[in-house]
C-alpha cells in the first residue's frame, strides 16, 4: 500500500510580515495518516471543515465564506492557503467578480440576515432529534438554501448519508452557487453517490471544473473520477502531480483518493509508460497500480520499480512481485529485502503485508537473515508478530509449506506458526500446537541465548507460549465442534502432558479437553472439580487452598463436558455451607475470620454455576434460583447463577424470571432490589421482550442506580415495542433517569432511534452526555454467542455508526465507535459460559460474511471494519458480486481512516483483563 507522509516545509509569512493560518477553514487540520505520496503542493481545505474549522465554533476564527478566485490576497507562487484574507480584500473581490457596488449591498444585506452560530447550531439538534421521515424534507430545504452555507453544507451531507435521491439534484444545484466551498462539499457527496446514483451530476461537475481554483479542484476532479468520467484523467493526473488529489477527503472522513479509482480512467499500459518519469510520485503510483494487478506481463517493469532510487517506489513494486510469486519476480523482491536497512525493511514488510496479506509475510521469511542467530530472531518474530496483527485467514497453505520445508523450523517458531493458524480458525494448528505442549520451556531456551525473550522475560523461565498455544486449541473447538477426533488426534496427548506437569492445570487446558470431550482426562476433572480436602477451618489464615481454586476451573469444564454422573454433584455445591444461616456475603468476609471459608465456598458455588450455565439443562434452573435468592451467599456466586439461569432456563422458567426480576426490583430493601438486578442480567442474557414495557415502568428515580442500569441493558438487549419506546423517549426528560432510558433505546432500538436519543443531548448539558458514555461503554461487559446469533452485535454496530453521524453541539459523536471498538479489543480472552474471545467471533464473522443472507452479509462486513480486521477483509474482496464489493470498500475505509483525537479509556477498563479462562 501506498503509505508515505505529507512532508510540507513550514510556510512563509505573508509579504505584510503576517503567519498564515493553519491549514484548513478557519482552524486546524488534524493530522491524518496518509497511505500515498503528496508529491508537491500540500495546502489544501478540508471539506466538510473540522467543527473547530468553522465560524463561530470552540476554536475556530470566524471567517467568512471564501469569494471565487479565493479573494484578492497575494498567492506567491500560487498557494491558495498562503494567509487569512482581509474581509476589506474579500469584499473588493467579490465587487470585481459580481460586478460593482450592487454586489456589495447584496453581500451587506445577506450578512445582516444570516443566523447566528448559536441558531445554527440549535437547527441542526432540532433536525437531529426528528425521524429520519421527518428530516428529509427538513435537511432538503436547507439543502436549497444557499444563504446559509453551514446548513446548506450538512444538509447535504446529510442527506447523502440517508441516501436521499433528492441529494443528487441539490448537489448538483449547489455547484452553481459561487462559494468554492459550498462547491467542494456538493462534489464530495456526489462523490459519495457515486456511479450510477450520481452521474446526473457529471454535467455539473465539469462546468464547475471550469470555474474551480485550488480550494474545490480537487474535490470536483475526484469527484468526476468516482462517477467514471474519462474526460478528467488528465486533470486528475495534474492534481495528482501537485499533491492536491491524495489529499481529498470522503464524506465522513478518511482519505478518498483511491489508485484503483484513477487507473479505471485509461489502461494499465497507459500508467505503465510512466514507470520511468522523473516524478516519483508517478512512478510509485504506477508501482502501486501494477501491483494490485499482479500480472506477469508486468514483471519486468516491476523488477525496474523496485530497484528505483527512491525507496518507497521500491516498496510499492515488491508487493507486486510477491503477488507473482514466480522465480522470476521473486529474486528481486527477496534482494530488496535482504539489502534494505532496518527502518526501510519495515517499510517494505507492511507493504507486503497490506499489498498482499499474510502470504506476503510468509514470502518474507526467505529473507530472513541466519547470521547471527540473533538477528534470524528478531527478524522471525517481527514476521510472526505482523501476521498476528493482520490475522489473514488465506495465510494457511503457506504456512504449511514453510512449517514443512526442509530444514523444519525450530520447536518454537513452529509453536508460533502454529498460533498464527489457529488464530485463522485453521484447523491444520493443531498438530503444531499439540507438539509444542510437550516442551520444557527449560529444555527449548537456554539463557546465554539473550534473545530467546517475550514480554513475560526469558522464555526459559516462562510458560506464556504454552498457554496461549492451550488458549488457541480450546478455540479451535469452539469454531469446530465437528471436528474433536481430529483435534483430539492432533493435541489432546500434549495438553494432558502440560496441564499434568504442571503445579496446577491451567484453565485453558481444562477448557480445550472439555470441548473436544476428552474421555482421557474425565477422571482427573472429576477429581479435581471435586477435591476430598475439607474446607478450610472458621478462622483459617492464608493461603488460599491451591484444591479450591483449582476446583472453581474444574466444575465448569466438568459441565461444559456434560458428565452426567456429575450433574447431582454440582448441584451439591450450593449446599456446602456448614450453617446454612452463615453470611458469607464480601461485607462479611471483611471480618470475623471467615475470610478462607468464604472465599473456598464463593469458590465452589461459582464454579459450580458456571458449570451449569456450561451444562444449559433446566433441571438446574430451581437450585440456581434458591442460590440467587439466599442472601446469604456470595454476591459473585450468585451473579454466577444469574448468568447460568439464563442458559439452563426453558421459556415457562424465564417467564417467571421475568415476574420476580420485576417484583424484587419493586422493592425497597437494597438486597432485594440487588436479586431483581441478578434477575435482570438473566434477562440480558436470554430476553424476553413481551416484559420490556413493564421493566421501562420500574425506571423510576427511587430505583437504584445500578438497577435501573441492569434494567436498561435488560429491556434494550430484549428489544422493545413502539409503545415502550415511546415510554423510554418520555423518561429522558427526566434527569433521574434520563441515562437508564437512553441507554435502553441504543442498545435496542433501531439506528435511527439511537442517533434521535444521543441528539436530544444537545438539551441536557456535557455532564449528562458523559456519564451516558461511560454507562454505554460498561454495558458490554459480555459478549456471548447468542448476541452474535440474534444478531445483536450487529445491531450495536450499527448504532454506534448512526450516532457518530450526528452533532452534538456542534460535536460529531465520535465516542460511540471508540468505546465500542474498545469493547471489541477485550474481547482476547473467554469470559464465562458461552462467551465470545476475538478469534472465535472474527471466524464466524468471516463465514457469515462469505455465506449468510443478504442482512447478515452486510452486518458481518460492516463489524470486520469496525474491528478493524484487515486480513479477513483482504479475503473477503476476492469474492463474487456485492460480498467482494462491500469487502473492497471496507478495506479502504480502514486503511485510509477518519483522523480522530483518541479518548483515553483507561479509568473505565476493568483492572483483570485476564479473562476467567486464563486465570487460576
């Protein structure tokens, strides 16, 4: 890929001894990471602006909108954002363009009847807050008006956005008016139409072409481009050349300057005749666009841009060799990368890896160098580590094939290519990862071999490749559950070894044998699941007995492997207390020395409960609810049982769940209220919608806080009828309550509805919005295989795009996609009972992407992007029709993103990230 940095000097100061502005409308240009060369000029205007670009707002200058030509300031050698204009200059510009002093009055009494920032800004929350029914007709009449240039802009966004045909016919309208910067915001949304929905607009946009000067030329060019029209190459080309065209951005954000776009103009052999300009901007272009066409009538030009003075051209061109693959065309890529220096390899290797993807990478590893052995280290892991990152799901046949070429890898890079296969869903893994269960890390590394280190120090001394190796295995058994015998036969002997050397068996280990029901290890499980060690004496001190932490890992798997002579056993842990009336709640492990008893009892009762949850039969559904309603018990054992209610429950069992969660909610006492919150996580995990509308009406300020949140997950998890929707909306007037019912509403209404929720913030002040933020972000605490079922996640996905389209005081609300692809990121580890870990989720993501109906096809596309999952998407555009389509789009969008000042989350992040399937 094309990823060279914008280097631009400093500009000069204006002949009057004045700095220029910065970049941008008024304000500042936040810096984008680039994917192309910007080959000469670099100055250009951001359409939409930044909201700190624009007059009037937090930040920004208040200047006024840019006259035809760009005003009458002094352009040197032709820069159009050389210096802020004199408003006297502007004005006596735009008496010589429209032609003396009846433009002047005009222009007078316009100004006089413009509306403030402050109403602008109340229009546009007043639009925001309406069905997208309701804001058509509303946004089209801004669309139409030309007087009020910051709501005839949005509005032209967005009825883009809304895939409005009537935004075609007012984008067009508008590149008659004579601000170049109402000009270059109609260009970029015909642009975002694109062909066919746009072409209308072709006329327009040359005639505009005509009139442009360098603060809408690009826009209207690129905008010509994405509608297909042959006639602007040339153009686009002069652009290109400038540095104006890798500088446009698309609706929305992100760099829109595509090569792929631009070669569709003329032939590849018209762009290959330019291999040898002077320009290197060109020539990495034409690097860049035989590359992605990879055909082998093109090696020869390919093996002359790599060895192109200008290293980034070389860069471009490797990726197209690696793609042809044949000898030919790999000798010269490998060279390049054996004689490149440490910062240009690196170079090199990203271009590979977003050129090609993982097979790239494992092209790459011929290159790796053997002497010294130090530096074959380092140079393996950094490809390791970047296939890990890129998570190609294609990468498997030429991992193999290296894994299998002779001389064989080491014991741990095979470990490592092992786990870059099953991070693919790659069934293959197996037989790499169940040979690395078996090495002592003490054997495999030697300390005078420095290098031989991870993040956890020395490999001699730690076992983390194992457990990850464990941790991976355990996942392939949950992508394919009709394959145990064949992954029993490849690493079932091996985790048993490791997990049995160990001082206690890892949870991850447990967790893979349990899956693929391992009759080897069902004694063992059962002996530790359930230890003959007596619980620790009233008044015992530490440590904690090594028997009951292991056993609280051992009952799950026990009922994730369905050994039914265990079923009564783990129905028997919640009836371990010595006296039934002793409170064990964490208030009264404070004190009275019942700290190890507590803790060995919250032990065996939360695994117990998991393993039922494991288990799902409704025979456990009473015992779990007895265990949710003794107050006594541990509050962490009962949460437990909430969970493993919801997947043992048949439909007659949740109806009651559904009564009492309401009835204890109604409650005053605060233990109660805390089982009807139990009860509503049950309800979060398994809805049932027909009692959203009563669980909206508990939603009451003398309810709990923490209640009223479980609540609002509950009822938004569950879905809701317009009739409670309506409650829901209503309740937001209410500062008490208003986060509970907002938070409902974006969880489970429609795009739509959450975007209309996060506008009516406009109303209700920063505070409010921010702690609405934090409640969003801590309600994806869990993420379980029947969210994806259903769905949900893709509906959250949704949303959280919806709610960044639109302002907030003039904010776009960015923090809904953070927060929500923060959410994603901790999804590495599992969590519980039928819990979603990132590998799990991206393969399913990646078959129903490939193979589910039309609805689920585009969710599961749009989620990889929101993930950011670019090795899935990369084979994802090789598939036929929209599915290839789609791919390609989401591809680009996340190498070229939306440049954002990132939120710092860290206060909000849970301190274990360890997940409870990796810790003991």
């Amino acid at each position: 890929m094309l990823d060279r940095p914008n280097s631009q000097p400093e500009p000069s100061p204006l002949p009057n001894g004045k700095q220029p502005p910065p970049r941008g409308i008024g304000g500042t240009e936040k810096p984008i990471k680039r994917r192309l060369r910007t080959p000469d000029r670099l100055d250009l205007a951001k359409w939409p602006p930044d909201d700190a670009d624009l007059p009037g707002a937090p930040g920004g200058g208040a200047v006024p909108p840019a006259p035809a030509g760009g005003g009458g300031a002094d352009f040197g050698d032709g820069d159009f954002k050389k210096g802020r204009f004199n408003p006297v200059t502007i004005i006596v510009a735009l008496l010589i363009v429209a032609g003396g002093a009846a433009a002047l009055f005009f222009g007078i009494k316009q100004g006089q009847e413009k509306m403030t920032v402050e109403q602008v800004v109340k229009e546009k929350k007043n639009i925001f807050v309406l069905p997208v029914k309701d804001q058509i007709p509303r946004w089209r009449t801004w669309a139409a008006n030309p007087n009020e240039w910051a709501l005839q802009q949005e509005a032209l966004i967005q009825l883009a956005y809304a895939e409005d045909p009537e935004g075609v016919t007012h984008a067009i309208k508008a590149l008659e008016q004579p601000d170049h910067r109402v000009k270059g915001v109609a260009a970029q949304v015909l642009a975002y139409y694109g062909s066919p929905k746009g072409d209308a607009g072709k006329a327009g946009l040359l005639a505009a072409l005509k009139e442009a000067d360098d603060s809408d030329k690009p826009q209207i060019v690129w905008a010509l481009v994405m509608l297909k029209e042959p006639q602007v190459f040339k153009d686009a080309m002069d652009q290109y050349r400038k540095g104006f065209l890798s500088k446009v951005e698309r609706l929305g954000g992100g760099t829109a300057f595509d090569p792929e776009r631009l070669a569709s103009l003329v032939s590849l052999d018209e762009f290959a005749k330019l291999a040898g300009d002077q320009s290197p901007s060109v020539r990495q272009l034409v690097a860049t666009l035989l590359s992605r066409d990879a055909n082998p009538k093109w090696t020869q030009t390919l093996i002359q841009l790599v060895k192109d003075p200008d290293s980034e051209v070389g860069r471009e061109a490797a990726t197209g060799l690696g793609k042809i693959g044949d000898e030919t065309a790999r000798a010269p890529l490998l060279s390049a990368l054996s004689t490149s220096s440490k910062e240009n390899r690196q170079k090199f290797l990203e271009a590979l890896r977003d050129g090609i993807g993982g097979e790239g990478l494992v092209l790459a590893l011929a290159s790796v160098k053997k002497d010294p052995p130090e530096s074959e280290w380092f140079q393996t892991k950094q490809l390791m580590e970047m296939m890990k990152d890129v998570a190609d799901p294609r990468v498997g046949d030429s991992l193999v094939k290296w894994l299998e070429a002779s001389p064989k890898p080491t014991l741990h890079w095979q470990g490592e290519a092992g786990t870059r296969l099953a991070e693919v869903g790659d069934i293959r893994a197996a037989k790499y990862l169940g040979e690395r269960m078996r090495a002592d890390p003490s054997k495999l590394y030697a300390q005078e071999r420095f290098w031989e280190a991870d993040e956890g120090g020395h490999l001699s001394r730690t076992d983390l490749p194992r457990v990850v190796a464990s941790r991976m295995l355990a996942d392939l058994a949950m992508i394919h559950p009709d394959k145990k015998d064949e992954l029993k036969a490849a690493a079932e002997d091996g985790v048993i070894f490791w997990i049995k050397d160990r001082p206690q068996p890892h949870a991850n280990g447990l967790r893979f044998l349990a899956a693929v029901q391992s009759d080897k290890i069902k004694n063992d499980l059962r002996d530790w699941a359930f230890p003959k060690d007596p619980l620790p004496k009233e008044g015992a001190q530490p440590p904690f007995p090594t028997a009951f932490e292991t056993a609280q890992s051992a009952l799950r798997y026990v009922g994730l492997m369905k050994d039914e002579p265990t079923f009564p056993k783990l129905l028997e842990q919640f009836k371990r207390k010595p006296d039934k009336k002793m409170d064990i709640t964490q208030e009264a492990l404070n004190g009275a020395g019942l700290a190890m008893l507590g803790m060995a009892l919250r032990a065996v009762a939360y695994g117990a409960a998991q393993g039922l949850g494991q288990w799902g039969d409704n025979r456990a559904s009473k015992p779990l609810m007895e265990l949710i309603e003794d107050e006594s018990w541990h509050e962490e054992a009962r949460a437990a049982a909430c969970d493993a209610l919801a997947w043992c429950a048949d439909d007659k069992t949740m109806s009651e769940v559904a009564k009492k969660a309401k009835d204890y909610g109604a409650k005053k006492e605060p233990r109660k209220q805390l089982i009807g919150a139990c009860y509503a996580s049950t309800l979060s995990l398994k809805p049932v919608p027909a009692i959203s509308g009563e669980l909206a009406d508990l939603l009451t300020p003398d309810l709990d806080i923490g209640l009223r949140m479980a609540y609002a997950r509950a009822i938004g998890i569950g879905g809701f009828d317009q009739g409670t929707e309506a409650k829901l909306f209503e309740k937001l007037q209410n500062p008490e309550i208003r986060n509970a019912a907002a938070l409902a509403l974006i969880l489970g209404g429609t795009a739509e509805t959450a975007a209309r929720t996060v506008a009516m913030y406009g109303d209700f002040g920063p505070d409010a919005l921010n702690d609405l933020k934090d409640h969003y972000f801590r309600a994806f605490g869990y993420w379980s295989d029947e969210d994806f079922k259903r769905g949900n996640i893709y509906r959250w996905v949704t949303n959280a795009e919806a709610i960044a389209r639109i302002k907030v005081a003039d904010t776009p609300q960015e923090w809904s996609r953070q927060r929500l692809q923060s959410q994603f990121d901790n999804l590495k580890f599992d969590n519980g009972p039928h819990s979603e870990t990132r590998v799990v989720l991206r393969y399913r993501l990646w078959q129903d992407a490939k193979s589910g109906d039309a609805a689920r096809k585009k969710g599961a596309i749009q989620t990889l992007k929101f993930m950011k999952e670019r090795g899935v998407l990369m084979a994802l555009r090789q598939e036929q029709g929209e599915t290839g389509e789609m791919a390609k789009r989401a591809f680009f969008e996340i190498m070229n993103p939306k440049a954002i000042v990132a939120e710092d989350l860290s206060a909000l992040q849970s301190k274990d990230k360890g997940g409870k399937g990796d810790k003991q």
